[in-house]
C-alpha cells in the first residue's frame, strides 16, 4: 500500500469495524485513532471531554492524527468529528484516500451507545441528528469516495477492498 486509507463519518457508521476488516484484506495494520488518543493522553476519552471539553479533545485527535500520518501506511479509522478542523481534512487528503462511510441516519443511531459517548449527552436522537446536520457537507468535501455502508460488514470490507486495489494500491 502506497497510502494511508483515512474512513471518516458518523459515530455507528462501521469505521472501527470495516477498518479492522479491510486491514486484514489488504495485509496492512489497523490503527483505530480514537484507540491512540486514549495512548497518548494517558485517559479516556470521555475524561478528555470532561476535562478539556470539545475543543481540547479536537487538539489531541490532530496531534494524534499527524503521529499517524508519519506512520507506514495503514487504514486508520477516524473519530466522527475529524471533518470539523479544515486542517485535518487538508492533512488526510494529502497522506492518503479518505473515504465517507455513511449509513441511514436511523441506522447508526440504533447502534450507537450512549453510555460511551461524551458528545451525546441528553437527548441521543436528537444529538445524533444535528451532529450529522452539521458534519454531512464536511464528510462530503473531505471524502476521495462516498460508501454506502448498509451491506454486512464482511461484504462492505471485500468490496471496499476490491475498489481500492484498482484505485490507489
């Protein structure tokens, strides 16, 4: 692989899961960037939001992604507010291809835990949903591709793969 693939999108769209799988197809490491903020900041994610908020916890996941970005290529699942900071689309544009997992809003917010997700306090539908309202155009501009995650994720891995092999790798 010559470029780091970057899956971005909303929380419950499959980045962490497609990306483990896709990993595997393409013989590459995995490396899950909320995963390597937990490393580097040495506390959770949930205590970052707690004790430096949104603002501070989007410093940390743009630290974390340029030490990603020096890494050997791999695919990297992304937290869903990357998009929010033009300099991180600008950065994973330029290192590799960055693709927009993205699934029936109804879907992900079905899936999504709230227990585990700071920025979801109150009431998680309707969080979820202005979340997407203000990230969808931010997704779509940082994305090489837009994929419609609603297959089984096996599939949607395999067929991710076969599209990159012809792309990029």
């Amino acid at each position: 692989m010559r470029k780091h693939i970057f899956l971005i999108g909303m929380m419950g769209c499959g980045k962490s899961t497609i990306g483990h799988l896709l990993s595997e197809k393409l013989s590459c490491r995995f490396i899950d960037l909320d995963e390597e903020i937990v490393r580097y900041e040495e506390r959770s994610i949930p205590e970052i939001f707690s004790d430096v908020g949104d603002a501070g916890f989007r410093l940390c996941e743009t630290a974390a992604l340029r030490c990603v970005i020096d890494e050997p290529p791999c695919v990297v699942a992304t937290g869903g507010g990357i998009v929010t900071r033009q300099e991180n689309i600008a950065r994973m544009r330029r290192a590799g291809f960055v693709i927009w997992l993205n699934r029936p809003l109804e879907s992900m917010i079905s899936d999504v835990r709230q227990d585990t997700r700071p920025n979801l306090a109150g009431d998680k539908e309707a969080r979820m949903r202005t979340l997407f309202a203000q990230r969808e155009a931010l997704y779509r501009c940082a994305a090489h591709l837009e994929y419609d995650n609603s297959q089984p994720p096996a599939q949607s891995a395999g067929e991710l793969a076969r599209m990159l092999s012809s792309r990029i790798l």
